[in-house]
C-alpha cells in the first residue's frame, strides 16, 4: 500500500504546543532542582571513572609510558586510537550547530545546545591523549611557536605540527560558538534567579544581555559567519588528523581516500554518540516533546547515510590495495582482514557497515531500543576502526623479524575507561548547571512563535 | 522618586505579532530612542528597527585576511629566515604544506575577532548596570513577553504622552525605568589596599614557592637525581675506581691534540706565521687585539693601558727586544703567557693568535716606519684621490 505523503510540509519541531514558560520551565527544572539521587548515582560512578583516568595516568607520568603495551613496531596504538575516536565524536557536534543551521534545519534547534557541549567535552578528552602520549607531558609547551632559548621553531611542515592547530582551533572555536549561543540563555537563567550567588554568577557570564532587537540582529548575523567559519573548519579538523597517517609511508595508512573516509566517519561516530545520550537524556529530563522521535529518526537516517559511506570506504582500500600493485599493500589488506587482528577487523565491519543498514526500515529507525542497540554498536565499530587502521597496519611492518604482537596493559584500558568517566562527568555536570537546549533557539521555532501577519495571539 | 533620573518608559506585548505591530507603529511616530526587547529574534522586526545590516562581517573579513598574511610570513620567516631547515627535501617556502595552518589560523582569529567585535563594539558589553536589568519588564521579556521601551532621551519624549502612547497600541504592564544610583568606589579605601596587599604577597609566596622549593621535590627533581657517573666520585664499576675514563693508550681524541711546546721556552725555530697580513686577517687581528691584549699592553701596544697603576703593566710591544721576536716566539708566549700574562690558549683560537701577531707587526711598523712607506702612502692617496696632505 503506497501512501500519498506531501514532504513540502515542515512536522513540528516541538511535539504539543507548550507555552514558551512551560519550555523554560521544563529546560531550566534540571537546574534549579536539588540534583535527585539517580543523578548522584550516575555521577558517583562517571567520577570512578574519572578517579581510574587519574591514578592510571599518574602512574603513566611517574614510571613512563613504558606501563602501555606500545612497543615497536607499534608504537602508536591505544592512545592514539582514543585521541581519533574522541575527535570523531565531536564532530557532529559541529556539524549540527554550524552545518544544519546553514543548511535551515530548524530540526537541528533542539538538540544542537547538547551536541555543541558534546563537542567541547570530546575534544578535551581527545586533546589529553597525544599529550600524555609524549610521556613528558610539560614538553607539550614546544609545539607553540614562541621565540625561545633554543632558537628552534615548530615544523610547520608535519602533519603532527597541522594537528595541534587544528584541534585547539577547533576547541576554542567550539567553546566561543558554544558560548554566544548560551549569553541569551544566561539573561534568561539571570532573570528567573532568586539566588543570590547563582545570580551573580549568571550576571557575570550574561555580560548584561538585554535581549534588545537592536543586538538580535548583530547576534543572527555573527551566528551565521561562525557557522559559515566552523563548517570549513571542522571538515579540516579530521582530513588533518587523517593527514597524521597518509602523510607516513606506511603501507595501509599512504593513501588519498582518508580524508574523506575520516570526515564520513567522524561524523558516523559523532551522531551515534548523540544519540546513545539524547535517548538517555530526553528520558532523564521529560524532554520528550522537545528531542522528539522525529529528531532521532533524522539522526538516524544521517547515521545511515555516513555509514554507508564508511562501508564504501572499506570496499574502496580493498580495490586500492589491489589496483596500487604494490605487494606491501596487498599484505597489509590481507594480513587487516585475515592476520592477528582480524577478530578487530570483523567487529568493525559487522557493527559500522552491516548494523546501520537496519535503519533502512522506517520501524526500526522510530524504534528508541533498536537505536540505542545500533548506536553503541556503531560506537564500539568506530573505536575498532581506529585501532584496525593503527594496531593493524603497524604490527606487521616491512621487516618480519619486528612483527610483534601489540597486547594492551591494564593501563590502556585503564585510561580508555577512565576518558569514558571524564565524558560522561563533564556531560552530567553540564545537563545539572546549563540548559541542555537552547532556550532562545527553541522559542523561536514553536508554533506561533513568529508573526504570521494575522494578529495571532501565542500565549493566549 | 523625584530625585531620580528617568530612564525610559516600558511596556509589555503578549504575541510576536503585536509588537511587530507596535514597533511599526512606533517608528512611524517619529521615535528615535527606542528599542525593543524579545526573547528570541523575531522575524522582519530588522527591517523595521534599521534596514542598514550589520557590518560585522567586514571585521571578519579584514582580520581574517590579516592574520592569514601574517602567519605565512611567519612561518616562511621562521622556516626560511630565522633557522633556515630542509625538512624532507622541500623548500624552505613549501606553500601547500603551509595551507593547513594558515587555514586554521586564519578561522581560530576571524572567529574570536568577529565575537569580540560583537560583544565589545556592537553590543557594548559587559554592561550589567544598566537601567533595564532587573526590572519586572527585563524578567518578562527574557522569558515570555515581547517588550517596547521608549526612553527618556528621545526628543519627543514625554512622561504622560509615551505611556498613553504605548497603552493605545495595546501595551500592558506599563513601567518607568528610572536611572539607577551610581555607586562609586574609591581607590585608596583600605580593604581594597589590604586586597591588594594579600594578592600580592600570595603571588610572591606561590611563585618563590614553586620556582625556588617545588621544583627541587621529589618527582621534579628528577634532573638532579640521575643515574650516571660524575667526573670526580669513586666509581664502584671500575677496577681503577675512576669515573672519568682515561683514552686509550697511544690515542687523541678528536680537537684534543695538545701543543706541543708547553713550558719550552724558546720555539723560535718551529714556526713561521702561516697567515699573510691580508686585510681579513689584520681587522680579526684588530678586533682579537683589542679584546684580549689591549687592557695591559694597551690599544697601540705602547704600554698606555687602562689598567695602568691597578695592574703590573705589560710592557710595550715597541721595544727592540720584541720588534726582534720571530712570530713563533710571540705565538709561543700567547699561548703558554709569560712572568704574569696568563696563557690565552683556551681563549683565542690558533687562526686568531697568527693574526694578532700579524696586527701586532702593524703596529710595531706604524711606529718605526721605513722612508719607502711613506711613498706608498701617498701613492695610494693619490690613487684614491685624496691628495690633501
């Protein structure tokens, strides 16, 4: 049975038809509320976690990253495809809050505040691994340029130099885009205050916002030039991260395909991490009107999308290896797929290409446990992807007498788990102290919201 | 509140509708200073409030640009200039290889620009003293309601006429928004400078504690706590307890070679002066001279020195027993020194002792010279086209 659908019309952002007091009543509850006991719960073992990164990475500090289980020839392995799988996940962040909002996706309102925040807080994490990589952390300060004793500047020229621009750019582009959006709210949270401390501090990061026309249009116009900024930039931030491997002469890693196969999946990986936390959140928060079934289902399908890009990606290093005529190359496909690490090999395959194509079917796309399942599918998929590209491609490299078996200590795993709990604390902390959707963003796009010409009346 | 200044006269909409209405409205009776406060943007009120758009992507535009030029100079400046590098057989200005940074740079600096042209020039924040802020209007208007002032400034402004105004065009809630009490504070009270004082002292005591006391702790000190030998403690290893190990018998290390006539005291025989007194050599003679040899024998090697009466003078380098040095001797004396002249060995070079020595010549000649110099001198003038003397 074909049904006849008209697409020419818009479905409501916002389920209902609350009033924009209930919406700010509903968004900003988490905040003024004494946190309940699940969130203590929840938080107390995210800082477990938290308190796991600590110890494990003190240790790394004072015996030396000896404890890891890198060796050559694998010299890059956990914290390197941690540092790839955290930048991925901040992606989408970007993507929705610059690139949807080009693109007039008024979809994109109700969860682009979370997205940004994810973002932020995927970076810090990512930002941590090539730091403690080096293993003397305080020598992260030369890969500033600045003149000094030496006389010795960065090179410009390796991709690595590219790499520590690209991702403080994008961090400190993130964090101002995050916090133009969040100066309205902070009037709004300043004026529904009676606290006098919590007043004075959202006094303090609203700058006096007053809400006066005469700005909203300075502020439409300066959103729409960060956007048109971040998009170009967070499309860079990951080709130069791939550019960290291409640029090597490694067989398995020189190749051209990788920026945008890195870019496809950043972004996979990103909305499927939205996704795992909005369920949660929508739930936790009774926000279910505002982060409807609809925006999971969009997000679904882009998860589909960028999924099977990464599958013709897969598909694609495959042909190259054959196609290059280089017996190095044949070798490392053959030894990714059928070598030491094809168990690795398998999972990603299984859960990044076979498991998003479920979402071809509109029930399971609407389904919120078939999509949880299929998101975290998606996430552990693209953490294997970056351990494929980099345990894989090293373990067995040009001289068969350094081939070498690469075995995580309880170290690696250690800091993996504990780079979970910095996350997820820096989520639970920021869904208790900020608005989770953007207050400002969200009244404009209910129903009746702008004028139609007609004398409407909305709060009536 | 008579003495109060009025700021403005406010009233509340309830739809977006009714205060695009009112705002027109406004504006058609000639308003100059008002201003209109919503909680989100509310569609076509730009064109009403000011058609002019905002300019602030021209501070993008310019800094972007800017910054864009300045970092590939500066990475050309410091890659090719500063500490010219081959890295990787490229040139020392591969301009692809420079895009990336110049891109990331570029978007890191029109971002914060742009922001901060915003916040500081177009919005004129932080501003958290301003009239409206904590008003029952501004907690409206934040949330729920759509909001119209008409402030005092305007030149047709008139208390009763405005609320009148504003009330005909359906407004509600009106409200005067008085100016609020400046509150001035002043430099030299004392729990400011007791602040000062604390800051002051805590940053002192934080920088002297981690700069002079914390970096010498346990793990910081791990520079001085290294696993080696040094050169004058007892070696547990060695069968000759020395740390510092001696070369191989019958071998020199590289630059080690010794000279060869330490403590002989007369080596006229063994050297010639390898160097010819070229201009080159004469100007680093000139400058090693007057570095090393002067503070004693003095700038023209006549014994007229700076140290005169503090020191045990050098003798002056024009005696005849000195003019009839050979150039090893002199070398000689340089290098191992004589009475109280210390030796130089470790501090002027080989090429830049035959040089001195040479300069030295000079000088000896300049003092003494022969009739046939002064014929030189005067053809080179002539050459040169100074003749006047």
């Amino acid at each position: 049975m074909i049904v006849a659908k008209d697409y020419s019309i818009e479905l409501d952002v916002i389920e209902g038809n609350p009033t924009l007091k209930a919406l700010d009543d509903v968004i900003i509850k988490p905040i003024d509320e004494r946190p309940s006991k699940k969130f203590n719960i929840v938080l107390s073992i995210t800082v477990t976690l938290l308190l796991i990164l600590a110890v494990c990475v003190g240790f790394t500090f004072y015996f030396g990253i000896g404890l890891w289980g890198n060796n050559q020839p694998v010299a890059w392995a956990f914290d390197i495809t941690n540092f790839v799988f955290w930048v991925g996940i901040g992606h989408a962040g970007t993507l929705i809050s610059a690139i949807l909002y080009l693109l007039r996706q008024q979809w994109r309102n109700g969860i682009a505040r979370f997205a940004e925040a994810m973002t932020i807080f995927a970076v810090i994490c990512a930002g941590m691994f090539p730091i403690i990589h080096m293993g003397r952390p305080w020598l992260a300060g030369y890969l500033i340029p600045y003149p000094n004793s030496h006389l010795i500047w960065p090179n410009f020229i390796s991709p690595l130099v590219w790499d520590v621009f690209a991702v403080s750019t994008y961090l400190t582009v993130s964090l101002v885009f995050w916090y133009v959006g969040l100066i309205p709210d902070f009037a709004t949270l300043r004026d529904r205050s009676t606290n006098k401390i919590k007043k004075t501090i959202y006094s303090i990061f609203s700058l006096g916002w007053r809400s006066s026309n005469r700005h909203w249009k300075h502020y439409e116009k300066v959103y729409m030039i960060l956007a048109g900024l971040a998009t170009p930039l967070v499309l860079s931030v990951h080709t130069v991260v791939s550019w960290d491997f291409a640029a090597a002469v490694i067989p398995g890693w020189h190749s051209t395909i990788f920026p945008p196969y890195f870019v496809a999946g950043a972004i996979f990986s990103g909305f499927a991490m939205v996704s795992t936390v909005l369920i949660f959140v929508r739930t936790v928060f009774n926000m279910e009107h505002i982060i409807t079934i609809d925006h999971i289902e969009k997000m679904n399908k882009i998860i589909l999308l960028t999924g099977s890009m990464v599958g013709y990606a897969y598909v694609i290093e495959w042909f190259m290896s054959w196609y290059s005529g280089t017996p190095f190359e044949l070798f490392t496909a053959m030894n990714r797929a059928f070598g030491p690490y094809a168990w690795a090999y398998w999972i990603m395959v299984s859960c990044n290409v076979f498991s998003p194509q479920l979402f071809w079917f509109k029930k399971i796309r609407r389904s919120i446990p078939i999509t949880l399942l299929i998101v975290i599918l998606v996430n552990v998929g693209m953490w294997f992807e970056r351990f494929v590209i980099i345990v894989s491609s090293l373990n067995r490299d040009f001289l068969p007498s350094s081939w070498h078996y690469y075995k995580p200590t309880i170290f690696d795993f250690g800091i993996l788990l504990g780079s979970f709990g910095l996350f997820f604390t820096l989520i639970l902390l920021f869904a208790k102290t900020l608005p989770v959707v953007s207050l400002a963003e969200i009244k404009s796009v209910v129903k009746g919201a702008q004028p139609d010409h007609r004398g409407g009346n909305h709060n009536a | 509140m008579p003495d109060k200044k009025l700021f403005g006269i406010t009233a509340l909409f309830d739809s977006p509708d009714s205060i695009l209405n009112a705002a027109k409205k406004i504006k058609e009776a000639g308003y100059k200073n008002y201003d209109i406060n919503t909680p989100y943007p509310i569609h076509g009120m730009d064109d009403i409030i000011s058609a002019k758009p905002s300019k602030l992507s021209y501070i993008t535009l310019f800094i972007g640009f800017s910054v864009a030029a300045f970092i590939l100079s500066f990475m050309w400046w410091t890659l090719a200039i500063n500490y010219p590098l081959v890295i990787g057989g490229k040139p020392y200005f591969p301009l692809p290889a420079f895009v990336p940074i110049t891109f990331e740079f570029t978007v890191l600096l029109g971002v914060l620009s742009t922001v901060f042209g915003m916040i500081a020039i177009a919005f004129n924040l932080p501003y958290n003293s301003h009239p409206l802020l904590d008003t029952e209007y501004m907690r409206n208007v934040t949330s729920d309601k759509y909001g119209a002032i008409i402030e005092a400034e305007d030149p047709q402004f008139d208390e009763k006429k405005v609320k009148d105004y504003l009330m005909s065009l359906g407004g509600n809630s009106i409200e005067s928004i008085y100016q609020p009490e400046e509150i001035k504070f002043k430099v030299f009270e004392p729990k400011f400078l007791i602040f000062l004082t604390i800051v002051a002292v805590l940053s002192a005591a934080t920088t002297y504690i981690s700069i002079d006391k914390l970096m010498y702790i346990t793990p910081f000190d791990f520079m001085l706590n290294q696993k080696k030998g040094s050169a004058q403690a007892e070696s547990s290893f060695f069968t000759d307890k020395y740390e510092m190990r001696q070369p191989p018998v019958g071998t020199v290390a590289r630059g080690f070679l010794l000279y060869e006539f330490i403590r002989v005291a007369d080596t006229n025989q063994f050297y010639g002066n390898p160097l010819l007194p070229t201009k080159k050599v004469l100007v680093l003679g000139q400058s090693k001279f007057l570095t090393f040899c002067s503070p004693c024998h003095g700038d023209y090697a006549d014994d007229n020195s700076r140290l005169m009466a503090q020191f045990p003078p050098g003798p002056t380098l024009h005696s005849a027993r000195v003019i009839s040095f050979t150039d090893g001797k002199i070398y000689n004396i340089i290098t191992n020194g004589q009475n109280v002249m210390p030796s130089y060995d470790s501090q002027i070079t080989r090429e830049e002792r035959w040089s001195i020595i040479n300069y030295i010549r000079v000088l000896q000649r300049a003092q003494n010279p022969k009739p046939s110099d002064f014929t030189t001198i005067k053809e080179f003038k002539k050459e040169s086209g100074n003749v006047q003397n």
